[in-house]
C-alpha cells in the first residue's frame, strides 16, 4: 500500500472510530416517573456502583416525558432499563427485552392501582363513580396509575367512555393532588401514592379515601435489552440485589427511593399480564 493511499485509509479509519466511541458506554435509561433532575440525583450513586463494578462508563438518560421515553426504548437506544411492568411486557414481546430487577418500595415487592376520593365527595363505592371524572396519572401506559384502576373499573361494570370520564395527569401524585383540590371526582395511581412525602406535605392525606384497590402484582421493573452480554447482565444483576447488605448500599437504595432490588424473571409478570389483557385488551 503506498503512503497516499495508506493516509486516506487511516483518515477514514480514525473518522468512523471517533463516530462511535459511546458504543462501549453502557446506555441507562430512567423513566419519568419524577422529575429529570430528582431522578438524576436519585439514581446518581447506582450509576457510580454500577461503573465501578462493571468497569465501563455507564451513561444515564431520563427522558423529559414518556413519549421521549418510548422511542429509546423501541430504538434500542438503552442497554438497561428502568420502567413499569406494562413498558416491560410490551417491550419484552416487541423487542425482546428481558427483566434482571424488580423494586421493593415502602417494604414490599407488590404494588397494586388504586382508585382514590376526597372523603367528602359523597363517594363511598365504585358504583358511584358512574358519570363522574376520573384522573389517571401519567398516561394510557401507565400500569399502576391507568391500566391496573381501569381493571377495577371494569371489574364492576364501568367503561371507559360510557360510564366515566378519562382525563390525565402529568404523574400518579398530580392525579391524587388535583383530584384533593376537588378538579376531578376520583385519580387513578398507584397504592404507594399517599404514603410519598412529597404527597403528604402538599395535601392532607386524612381527608383522602381510598376507594378500592387491584389485585397485587409485582413492582416496577429494570430490564436489559436484547443484545446486551449475559455475564454483564448478570453482575448488574448481583450488585443490585447486594446492596440491602451493606451500610454502602443501603444508601444507594435510599437515594433511589427504594427499600431493596430483587432478581426477577419473566413468569413474575403473570398477575400484570392477567390484569393488562382484562382492562385494555391487549395481550403480551
């Protein structure tokens, strides 16, 4: 090979290499469950553990909403991901995402969706939400918030629609605070939604009633896409669950707003199947 020619395949070389050196990052996304700069603080010191143990840079993108949010995930954008159990069982099936954590939140590794009222409203059973509004929060993705109140919604004859009004909140704790400020008849979230601190300094939680829950099912969930390394995976997996066993750790779990990680296979998603078929229709 003369120089020249030598020369111009070192350019190109050295160009197409300096396109893509964050393709040896790790890629972690976060959904907006909180706001972008809570969650980056949040999950701040499980990105350093995470670097730490796997001895690679580990990027952290929080998408502003959860449209962003999606389109990362169908791209494939994330090498691991943090989101509910419905992004979990559509992205599993569609792109072949696989589940490695589920959170412990207040102590349990359940959650369940929860209709909510003032406790003035004159509202005391789902019957009597018939011709009422209902503020879900988030969206029609959110499972804790939308997908698991709607289940109980159908489950005693109401539809969406015919029977109740569906409006959204930007979040499940916008649902519950809106409809205390009486701008709706009842908010869908999740079970855990009164007893955040951030709830209970704006409202108070004693005038709230809660007017009937889901069936139980498993928390919110962290996946690995589907050609990120098995072994990678697995160590993610393994300092994750480790951490509710060190002073170190449980300071992690603290700032992520979590009481533990627990290891997690795709049979454990029964329950938010059973209930994402029941109430939308859609079978993962």
């Amino acid at each position: 090979m003369n120089l020249k020619k030598c020369s111009a395949w070192m350019f190109v070389t050295i160009t197409l290499m300096g396109s893509i050196p964050t393709w040896a990052d790790v890629v972690m996304g976060i959904f907006p469950r909180r706001p972008v700069a809570v969650t980056h603080k949040a999950f701040k010191p499980l990105k350093v553990k995470l670097e730490q143990a796997l001895g690679e840079k580990v990027v952290m993108i929080i998408p502003k909403n959860f449209k962003a949010f999606w389109a990362g995930v169908k791209s494939g954008k994330f090498d691991i991901v943090h989101y509910n159990q419905y992004h979990y069982i559509k992205s599993h099936k569609e792109f072949g995402y696989k589940v490695i954590i589920t959170n412990e939140e207040k102590g349990s590794k359940l959650v369940s969706g929860q209709l909510t009222v003032r406790k003035d409203s004159g509202i005391k059973s789902v019957a009597d939400l018939k011709g009422k509004t209902i503020l879900f929060g988030g969206g029609p993705k959110a499972m804790g918030s939308y997908i698991a109140p709607t289940w109980i919604l159908k489950k005693n004859g109401l539809i969406a629609g015919k029977d109740y009004k569906v409006k959204f909140a930007k979040n499940p704790p916008s649902a519950v605070i809106a409809t205390y400020n009486k701008a709706a008849n009842a908010s869908g979230s999740g079970d855990i939604i009164l007893k955040i601190g951030g709830v209970k300094k704006k409202i108070d939680i004693g005038q709230m009633l809660a007017l009937a829950n889901s069936d139980p099912f498993i928390h919110l969930t962290w996946a690995v896409s589907k050609g990120f390394d098995a072994a990678k995976a697995k160590k993610v997996q393994d300092v994750m669950v480790a951490l509710a066993s060190s002073p170190a750790g449980k300071a992690i779990l603290k700032s992520a707003k979590v009481t533990g990680f627990h290891k997690a296979v795709d049979a454990d998603f029964a329950k938010v199947r059973a209930i994402t078929e029941y109430a939308v229709g859609e079978k993962y």
